[in-house]
C-alpha cells in the first residue's frame, strides 16, 4: 500500500464522520424548513406544458390526470393512439387547458426527438417532463436465450428516458423547467426474475441523480419516483420473456410477484406529482418500503435470505406464489384490474 494510500485510509473516515455530525444539526433545520415551505408552496402548472411518455395506461395515464386536474397543458406520448387518445379526453374531462397526443417510441432515438419537437411546435415551450415509459422482465438471467431480451428492456427502461431528456433539455432550460423520472425499488432492491430490470433502473437513478448536478443553476429540480410493485399491465401479467418477446402470462406473474402487495397507480401517480411540484429529490411509494431500504443498507444478508427462500429456492414454484395460492390472498394484495378472472 502506498504510503498516501495509507495516510488517507487513516484520516479521512473519522475526518468525514465528524464533519458530518457537526453539519447534521444545521442540516436537519435548513431540510425542514425547505420541506416545509415547499409543501405551502408548490408549483403552479396551469397552462405549462407537460410531457408524459408511457401515457396511455399504469402509472402515466393517472399523472396525465394528476397534472390535468391542475390546469397544465399536456403532451401524451405512447405507442398506442386510440388509448392515448382516450386519456386526452379524460385528461380534459379532468380540467386540462388542453391535451395533445403523440405516438412514439421511447426506444428508437429519432422518435424521442420526432416527439420533443412535436411538442414544441404545437405549444411553443416545455416545463416539465416526466419520462415514465418502461417495460419489465420476468426471467432469472441465466434462462435467457435471445440478448434481444435484455436490449428490449434497457432500451425502454434506460435509453428511454435518458434519449427523452437529450432533446428535452434545452426547452427545459429555457422555462427552467422541472423533469419526474419513474425508477423503481428495484434501483435498490435486488427482487430476483428481473436483473435486468433492477439494473437499468439503477443506471437511471445514478444517471438522473447525476444530472441534478450538473443542472443544479439550469433547472428548478429532478425527482426521482421509486415504485413499489403498482397497479401495471405488468402487474397484470404483460412481461417481457426470456426469448425477447412480450408475454401475457399471469402464472408466470404470480411466480414473479407472489405475495407482494400492489399500490393502485393513481395512488402512486399523485404522490409522484405532490413531490414534483414541491421539488422534492426522492419519493418512494408506497412509504414502507422505506424499510426494505434501511435493510439493504444495514443487512443484505437478511434481503438475500428472503427472496431466495420466496422465489429462487424453488422457481417452478416459488414459496410465494405456493402462499399466494393456498391463502388465496390476490384478492386483498394485488389492484382488482390485475386479479385473474374467477
């Protein structure tokens, strides 16, 4: 070891962790009272323009409602027309200034800058962008056979948003705009059948966390949206497989989720939008995954004993999905639009 090596392995960790103590009381007093005043005071949206990919179901279709109660002007991207244009409707129903609709695909770059420059030439300017588009795997890495399986998922969950932001950045420069990001708890919480999944919603914590940064003086703030399991034709049981291609599979669900209690997503589509307005860094919902978070950061071990006895120990049929069965608990766990049919 060099003996600078040495010094500083010495030095620094007391020298940080005294400093942080001695900061922690005047950051706790500045954190509250910015909480407190971002929670009087959040952003007015009526008329601003908003840009929501992913819109035509889940978690995007119920912010498009959340920002249309609240007067802004939106911009609904998804690869699906007719749905998207019945959430315009509902979205004006909801009190929009008014509602546009673009097809797109997040995961072909032209198309992400195809769907900017719509917005842009129909309304002149944008505030704020929410990059929610995703997909989800459900495979353990080891069965996958065709790459195209692992593409198909970064290139929605990852290159997606971040292509999005590319060309929306210097419209959001101009309004000093504000930019929602729908991750995961699977940016930190390693649930087995979706490796994949997990890390490109880690690449898009760590890439969006980044660019807070380097954006901290250019705009007004980034929120990082964290997930639970949540109301999903995912949820529902439309997978990506091993092969590459989407699956509509709710045995294969069951497998993947289990037990694993499903937030509905206009619950989560209102905390996403409450935190954005009031330019909070982080939300994770429901709230209690909080827990899990502290346990992946105090024990893993006790997070990797309870996902290899519920789904990996047995993967033709999990240890969760053999008690979601006997105890019949779907009914009280999963939103009523995922249930199977009786």
């Amino acid at each position: 070891m060099a003996p600078m090596e040495f010094i500083l392995n010495l030095v620094v960790p007391p020298t940080a962790t005294v400093a942080l103590l001695a900061a922690l009381p005047v950051l706790t007093v500045v954190k509250t009272f910015k909480w407190f005043v971002s929670w009087l005071t959040p952003e007015n949206v009526r008329g601003k323009v908003v840009l929501i990919t992913g819109a035509s179901s889940g978690i995007g279709e119920h912010i498009a409602y959340q920002y249309a109660k609240k007067g802004a002007r939106l911009v609904l991207v998804a690869r699906r027309e007719e749905q998207l244009k019945a959430v315009a409707d509902r979205a004006v129903s909801h009190g929009a200034s008014d509602a546009h609709v673009v097809v797109g695909d997040v995961t072909s770059e032209d198309e992400c800058k195809k769907v900017v420059e719509a917005a842009i030439q129909k309304y002149g300017r944008l505030d704020h962008l929410v990059n929610n588009a995703g997909n989800v795997n459900s495979f353990f890495f080891g069965d996958c056979v065709d790459t195209k399986a692992l593409h198909s998922t970064v290139d929605t969950d990852f290159w997606g948003p971040v292509n999005m932001t590319y060309f929306a950045l210097p419209h959001l420069r101009q309004t000093h705009g504000k930019l929602m990001v729908v991750a995961s708890i699977g940016s930190w919480l390693p649930h087995p059948r979706e490796a994949i999944y997990n890390g490109a919603k880690a690449g898009v914590l760590q890439f969006f966390d980044t660019l807070r940064n380097e954006e901290r003086d250019n705009l007004s703030g980034i929120t990082i949206v964290m997930p639970g399991f949540t109301e999903s034709e995912a949820t529902g049981g439309k997978l990506v497989g091993e092969k590459g291609d989407m699956i509509q599979d709710t045995e294969r669900r069951d497998a993947h989720f289990g037990t694993q209690p499903m937030a509905y997503a206009a619950t989560v589509a209102k905390d996403a939008v409450h935190a954005t307005l009031r330019g909070y860094r982080y939300v994770i919902t429901p709230y209690f995954y909080t827990v899990l978070l502290l346990w992946r950061l105090i024990a893993p071990e006790m997070i990797d004993m309870m996902f290899y006895f519920q789904a990996v120990k047995n993967p033709g049929k999990p240890a969760n999905k053999q008690t979601l069965e006997a105890t019949g608990a779907q009914k009280y766990l999963y939103a009523k639009s995922t249930q199977k049919a009786e």
